[in-house]
C-alpha cells in the first residue's frame, strides 16, 4: 500500500478510537480492541493497527500493559477547573438543616422527575432481580424465623458475611465486633449518641452530607465545619489546630468518596487523623457508605483499619450497592461496642429478620462483589459524561469535582447564582438537583450544587444539563 495511505489510514483509526474515548463509548481503564481485532474491522495489516496505538499511547489516551492489551486511560477534562479547598468559619455553630433536607427530598421523590438531585443508584444498577430471588426464597424456607426477634446484635451469618467485606477494606474483624442497623444513618446516630451529648461540638468535613448534619442537630449538638480539599478530604492541618483550640468531642468523617465533594483521603492522611483523633481522645465516627465504589481495585483502605485501640466507630450500609429499601447497614464500635448494643436494643430491639438472613445468603453467593465492580465501572463512564457535558454547557467560572469512586459530582457554580432559586427554577422543568446550602450548617455553598449519576445517564442526562447549565447562564 503507497505510504501516504497507509499515513491516512492510522490515523483514521486512532482518531476514531480518540472520538470514542471522548464520547466516554470507551471509558477510562477499559480494554480496547486486540490488535487484531482492530486489523480486522478496519481491514488493514497488523503493522497499521499497532501504529494507530503508538499514536493513541503518545497522545496520552490509552496505555499498554505487558501480555494484558491495550487499555483507556483517565481522561482530564481539561477545560474546566476543579473547586478550591472550602474556608468555613473556625466556629461552632448550630444546626438548622434538616425541615429544608426533608421538603425537598419528599417533593424530589417525584416520578416523572429527572433526578440529578438524589443520591440514589437506579434500578439498572442494582442487582434487585438476583437479590429479591434469595428473599423470596428465604421466605419460603425461613418464615417461621418472623415469629421471634432477631438478636439485637443481628443474624450471625450476616455478620460474618459482612467481616469477609471488611478485608476488602484492609481491616480484619470477627463477626461479633458487628452490630447489624437499620442503614447507615441508624448507625451514625446511634454512634454519636454514645460518644457525645447535647451542646457537644462535633467536628466535620465542610461540606457534609445532610444527614450528618440531621443528626447533630438532631441531638442538640454543635456542627464545626473543617476547611476540606475536593480530592483530599478533610484539611488534617486544619484539624489538628481546630484540636487545639477547641473542645471537641467527635469527629465525623466519610474518608473515602465523601458525600458531597467525592473526595478520598490518602491513606497517611487516614492515618495520620487516626493516630491524631485517638491521642487526643477524640473518638472518630468513619462514614465508609461509597468506599466499596471505587473505581479503582483494590479499593482504599478504610480509617477503621489503622484504628489499633477501638477508637474509630465505622459505620456502612448495603444503600448505595444493593438496596435503599432494605434498610441495612451495620457499625462496629471497638471500644463503644457494649454501649452501641445496648443503645440499638432501646431503639428497636433489632433489625427484621428475614431480610438479613437473605442478605447473608446473597454475599454468599459472591453476587455482591461481582455487581459492585461492575456499578463502579459504569459510573466512572457516567460520570466521565456527565463533566464533559458540564464542561460544555455551564458558563464559564463554573468548576467542578473528579472523584475516583461513587457517583456524586461537586460544582460550583459562578459567585452570582443562587442554588436555591435554580433548585426551584429545575424543578419547574421536572429536574432535579440538590443545592449547596445543605451541606453546612453555616449556610455556606450558596452557588454550588451536587449532581448525582446515580439512576440518570446518557441522553436524558445531557438534556437535563443543556437545560440546567441555560438556567444557571441567565
Ligand atoms: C454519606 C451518606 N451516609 C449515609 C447515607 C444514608 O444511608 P442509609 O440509607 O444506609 O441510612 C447516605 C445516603 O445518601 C449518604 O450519602
């Protein structure tokens, strides 16, 4: 073939694998097409296919790895910056969040919205259909297990299912170091309530998820927000002088793929504020609800497993993996333990039986991790869209998160918006997002918003950001 051809040739092909990565139809850390795979489609020599590669490696869009293939790399969406670290005020403050928290989650709760607002994985993202089979199952075989309570400590085989997770997260525990909840939220409330009392400060990310923030005013505690970097989690500097000079008696922390910001703490850092929280005798409340979400294998490691004397409570639940509705999660207190146990025995006595016992026969059957890996894989995709689009229809100024795990996107939105009226104006278009003012009891955030690529993807999720990035430009 003449040379010029062959010179068009590659480089129609790597263009064309180029556009595919940009449009996320290949997505970061996927595997492209064999070599000779890539012959055969496009019917040239073997000698082409690897040129056109050779140009894709150096432009920095894929990689090669010895005797594997050829795979996507991360792509930067280069156009758009990323948050700056938060400044919140260095005071204690009260909380007042959650009347607005619970009316616009009840009005978002409407079936013809697009949701970008809720933290919800949709349907086609669970594995319900696997799931409500071993319940349907379990109710045959197991009914007679609903005339009795379960032990407040929860179902043994749960539990045991549930310490095998755990060494995903590099912490090594026996099922009975486990009390099974009523979801994340029962066991981050349970948790502060056993470390800490009324008028109590609390230390926390800035912004946080509203419902650590319910939870504080909940209990009449006080909320300090704790200046936190988008991709590094909380600000250990900051921490340490906050330590300092105040008295506080929890920290609550969501270390890897915080809920709002998607940030992931390096493990020194874990370790260094594990270390830190425990010198000081501070205990240390670890929210690890997205950690299993990573896009990466294996995941990062939680604060739990640098925790060497029982300080960390963690806190987690199958709600972002398997089932919101389910309403299981689960906490192991170390050293809290007996108090977290008798606190979730005067609450409810315990968590329904015959949920758990089908829950412990699907880990069993290793479904769970198969289905969480391949959740992480197309969110990664979904998110890759999501700030290409954000990239291309928010005004300029707008900047926004790049997390490595979950499906939760941070923007901040040019000084002059207000996320509260643009809540409103999106929702009269039927789309719904949540804004910034939730996430700090200070009342900071004002022009940021959370998307979630949770249950929306592809077109419906392009249009509804045409739409949102319009409104936000007026
Ligand atoms: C960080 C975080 N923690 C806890 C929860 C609530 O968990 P659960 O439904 O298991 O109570 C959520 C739900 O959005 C969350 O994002």
């Amino acid at each position: 073939m003449h040379a010029n051809k062959q010179k068009y040739l590659y480089q129609h092909i790597a263009n064309d694998i180029s556009r595919s990565i940009t449009d996320a139809d290949y997505i970061s850390g996927q595997k492209l097409p064999s070599l000779r795979e890539i012959s055969q489609r496009y019917a040239v020599s073997m000698a082409t296919a690897i040129k056109a590669y050779e140009k894709l490696e150096q432009e920095g869009l894929i990689e090669v790895k010895p005797k594997s293939g050829y795979f996507v790399l991360p792509q930067l969406i280069q156009t758009i910056d990323k948050p700056e670290i938060t400044r919140p005020k260095n005071k204690p403050t009260n909380v007042n969040v959650a009347h607005l928290a619970m009316s616009l989650i009840t009005e978002a709760r409407h079936p013809r919205l697009i949701k970008l607002g809720a933290a919800v994985p949709g349907e086609d993202m669970l594995p319900l259909a696997s799931f409500s089979r071993s319940l349907a199952g379990v109710a045959r075989r197991h009914w007679k297990a609903l005339s009795r309570y379960e032990d407040a400590q929860g179902n043994e085989s749960l539990r045991k299912q549930i310490a095998i997770l755990m060494r995903d997260s590099g912490y090594r525990c026996k099922a009975n170091e486990i009390i099974i909840t009523n979801g994340c939220l029962e066991s981050l409330n349970i948790a502060l309530r056993c470390v800490a009392k009324p008028g109590d400060t609390i230390a926390i990310e800035s912004p946080t998820y509203f419902g650590v923030l319910q939870v504080i005013e909940n209990r009449g505690m006080r909320a300090l927000e704790i200046p936190t970097h988008p991709q590094d989690g909380i600000e250990i500097d900051a921490l340490a002088k906050a330590i300092k000079q105040q008295k506080i008696s929890a920290c609550v922390l969501i270390p890897s793929y915080s809920n709002p910001l998607g940030a992931c703490m390096p493990d020194d850092n874990k370790h260094y504020v594990v270390k830190l929280l425990e010198k000081a005798g501070i205990p240390l409340i670890e929210n690890d609800i997205y950690g299993g979400l990573s896009y990466q294998t294996p995941r990062p490691k939680s604060a739990k497993s640098f925790d060497g004397s029982g300080n960390v409570l963690y806190c987690s639940s199958f709600s972002k993996t398997l089932s919101p509705g389910l309403r299981i999660g689960w906490i192991i207190p170390g050293r809290h333990f007996e108090n977290v146990r008798y606190q979730k025995f005067l609450d409810n006595l315990s968590t329904t039986v015959l949920p758990q016992i089908a829950l412990a026969e699907f880990l069993e059957r290793g479904q769970y991790r198969r289905s969480l890996r391949q959740s992480a894989n197309i969110y990664q995709g979904r998110m890759q869209q999501m700030q290409r689009w954000v990239a291309e229809y928010f005004p300029a100024g707008t900047r926004i998160t790049h997390p490595q795990g979950g499906f939760l996107l941070w923007l901040e939105l040019p000084n002059h918006c207000d996320s509260l009226a643009l809540y409103q104006q999106a929702m009269e278009k039927r789309i719904s997002i949540t804004p910034g003012k939730l996430f700090s009891a200070q009342g900071q955030y004002k022009h940021h918003i959370r998307l979630s690529c949770g249950a929306v993807e592809g077109e419906q999720a392009k249009q509804a950001l045409k739409i949102i990035g319009k409104l936000v430009g007026t």
